[in-house]
C-alpha cells in the first residue's frame, strides 16, 4: 500500500464534499494534490468537530503547507510556494500514502475528467522534486561546512568556536572558524572548516596541499582570528 495506485475511481468536487464524516454522509474522505484518501481510522481529527475537520471533503493542498484553515487557505492552489513548503506537501503525502487507504482521484486541477495528470500536477511535482534536490544539496554544503557555536557577552562581544558536534553535525573533526560567502546573498556565516587532509569531495586527490577546505574561494578569515 506503500505507492499511490488507487483504484479507477474518479470523484467529483461535489461528490468528495459528501464525505466529511458526518451522520448520514458516506464516509469520510481528504484530497493532497488530487489524490483522495480514505481518513475514517482518523475520524477524531478529521471528522466534524476535529482539528483538521476543515481538510475533509475537500482538496486543501494549500493549507498543508501554510497551516492557514480559513476559507482562503483551504484551497488547492499550490502555485507559489516556497521551498520549505513544498517539501511540507511532499511529506504529508508520504504521510497519507504510508498510514491511509487511497480512493482514486479528484478530478479538477490536478487530474482532468479522465484521470489524466493535468498540466497544473505536473508543475507542482516538478517544484516538489526541485526542492528535494535543493534540499540534498543544502545538507551536502552542511556536511562540508557545519555552523558554528557561538556566544555573546556585553564584555568580550560575539565568540565563534568549532566542535565535533556543532551546527548539531557529527563528524570526527572539529574545523575552524571561517566566513562563508554565498554568491548573490548578502553577508556571511560562521562556518567550521576542516584545516587538514584533501578538498572537500576529492578525498583521493594526490597531491594536495593538506589544508582541507581552506583555500575555498568564498571563505574568508574573521578579523584578528
């Protein structure tokens, strides 16, 4: 059940609004990026009256990401969203796909009256894969320079210092302090950087000068360090 093969179920808008857990209605049911879920093991929260009551019986793939559940967040108008937020639609999708029965489709943005993929779909999985790439990429950059810990005190001012386990990555080396500059962002970091051994990614590079990532072009020294 782990994958997204619902049966060949087509509902309508109108059809999907029927299934909010109420006395007498049919069941109960929610739509992510189209995709109709059967929610009823999740009755207390979803149902009337729950916490996420506004989600059922409709598509409000805007509102997982926004955590807006006013009539003007309970939309499914994905366009625009940040980064962050797309990868908060991709991990309630998972959500759903791991823990609740799928239904089919919901035709009208995201699947047309054949249960085709509509165009909107396809850019939304698009923005959704471009920002699990940025995102492995983030953490790649992490891994190599680890934010440092820092301090402040009215006598001495800021104090940047680097540790196995700063920036909350564990590594088995410490690294010193350095200014990260990011081309197009304004100001710098504190980041660790390791001072021994081969560049970052080129760990059987032969020779090299045995100065770990010091000599990257958009690292800078703090003054009086």
């Amino acid at each position: 059940r782990r994958g997204f093969e619902p049966r060949a179920r087509l509902l309508s808008a109108a059809e999907l609004r029927r299934y909010r857990g109420a006395p007498g209605e049919p069941g109960l049911y929610l739509a992510l990026l189209g995709r109709v879920f059967d929610v009823e093991r999740g009755h207390k929260h979803y149902g009337p009256g729950g916490a996420y009551s506004g989600l059922a019986g409709r598509d409000a793939s805007r509102a997982f990401a926004s955590g807006d559940f006013t009539p003007a967040g309970l939309v499914d108008d994905v366009s625009g969203l940040s980064p962050p937020e797309l990868l908060s639609i991709h991990s309630w999708l998972s959500f759903y796909r791991d823990n609740y029965e799928p239904v089919g489709k919901l035709v009208g943005r995201f699947y047309d009256e054949n249960g085709a993929p509509t165009e909107a779909l396809r850019e939304a999985e698009a923005a959704i894969e471009g920002a699990l790439k940025f995102q492995a990429e983030d953490e790649q950059k992490k891994q190599q320079f680890p934010p440092c810990n820092s301090e402040w005190s009215s006598a001495k001012g800021t104090r940047f210092w680097c540790s196995r386990q700063s920036g909350g990555v564990h590594r088995d080396w410490a690294g010193v302090p350095r200014q990260l500059f990011s081309p197009g962002v304004r100001g710098s970091r504190c980041v660790c950087v390791r001072s021994s051994g081969p560049p970052w990614g080129q760990p059987h590079s032969f020779p090299h000068s045995d100065t770990g990532d010091l000599q990257h072009p958009h690292l800078r020294q703090f003054e009086g360090c």
